[in-house]
C-alpha cells in the first residue's frame, strides 16, 4: 500500500525554491540553487548542468550517524544516491535552455523511513520545475528546461508479496528490494533491483514493475498539483 504523500513548498525561504516532500514518516528536503557557471567540461557547449547533493542528518534515523564531513569523505551509498538524483532529472531536462546555468539540487533527509532516495527524485523534480518556471518568469530563461516531470518509487517482494513504497520495517526484510524511476509519458529512466537471499523470475519482475508504474503514476499526479500554472 502507498504511504500518503505531503508537499510543503518554500519550506526554506532563501534558495530558488525549496520542496519538503513528506512520504509516510520519510521527510526530504530539496532545495534548488540556480547559479551563472557551468563545471569546465561543459564550458563552450551552448548549455547548462544539473547537478546533486544528497545527505542524511545524524538523527534522521533511530541511532545517530556522524556526519560524513566529520570523517571527511562521502560514503559509496552517498555517492551512488547523488549520482542517481542527477542523473535521473537530467533525463528530463534539455540543458541547451539553460546556458552557462548550472542547477544544484541539495536533497537534505531529516527523517529516514525507508525510500528516501525515490523521494528526493520525486521533491527534486518539483523544486526544479518550480525554480525554472520562476527564472522563465524573470525573463533569465526563455523557456523552461525541464520536459516532463520524473518520480520515483520502491517495490519489492516483501512476504512472497509483491509490496510498493516499503518503509524502513519492510525494506529491511524484503526479498526483492527495486527502485524505479520514470517520467511523466510512462517512460523508465531507472531500475534497480536486488535480490536478498532470493532469486526473482521475469513474471515477479513484471509484477513490480507494473505496481511501481502505477505508483509513480499516482506521485506525478499529486506533484502536478503544485506546478505553477501558466
């Protein structure tokens, strides 16, 4: 079952826009920088970037975890999230809009439920429409860079079950664990799925990807709600 979903726009009132995306007891902070700097190896190309950032506050879970920039480096997960988060909004994305334009997504967990990867994804693509809707407002874009909306969710095999959006409790004993990343036309732009002691079959994994389909499909449909209309 779906954990419902609660979005707080401007929750922080400095950045270009800012998303608290609430799924079940999962709370993610997205928060989008637009600057005028591209990274060198996208100077002279006639576009922009978007780029990730991805932590978790030492008690966004039940036992404190130190804060990576204490032991001075980011964990592979960390990594591995950032690099997801970027990869997936770029997808959507047609950075020739936004030249010499680089977009920082900073994706803050403050309380961890399991899936917090799959909300930074869904916060991040509404905080990033909504700024880029704002810059086209100011007249800094011409038109908005971002295509279509992009969400995320997980699904597993949880109980010889297949279960969506699993919290903590159930992603810790999940036979299946897979997170899914599409965009608003239907289209897949992720699939990560990993067997814990258990090897799925091709209709198991159809089974999960068809429930995540109508998962993300459900997540876009309450995001839109807050796109700003033109």
């Amino acid at each position: 079952m779906q954990r419902p979903i609660k979005i707080t726009l401007d929750y922080i009132s400095t950045p270009e826009s800012s998303v608290l995306i609430e799924v079940g007891n999962t709370k993610v902070i997205c928060n989008i920088t637009i600057e005028h700097t591209v990274p060198p190896f996208m100077r002279d190309t006639g576009k922009g970037w978007v780029t990730a950032e991805y932590s978790m506050l030492p008690r966004s879970t039940k036992d404190r975890t130190r804060r990576e920039s204490t032991v001075g480096k980011i964990t592979g997960r960390t990594a591995e999230i950032q690099r997801l988060i970027g990869r997936s909004l770029r997808s959507v994305i047609d950075l020739t809009k936004m030249p010499g334009y680089t977009a920082t997504i900073d994706c803050d967990v403050i309380e961890a439920d399991g899936g917090t990867r799959t909300a930074a994804i869904t916060g991040a693509a509404l905080a990033l429409q909504i700024a880029f809707d704002r810059y086209v407002k100011k007249g800094i874009f011409t038109a908005n860079p971002m295509k279509e909306l992009i969400a995320a969710v997980s699904v597993g095999i949880h109980n010889n079950a297949v279960t969506v959006d699993l919290d903590y409790n159930l992603d810790s004993t999940a036979q299946v664990d897979m997170n899914v990343v599409m965009t608003e036309s239907g289209k897949f732009v992720e699939i990560q799925g990993t067997g814990e002691e258990y090897a799925f079959s091709s209709d198991e994994l159809n089974l999960m990807l068809l429930e995540a389909q109508k998962a993300i499909k459900n997540i876009i449909m309450i995001i839109s709600e807050y796109v700003p209309k033109s």
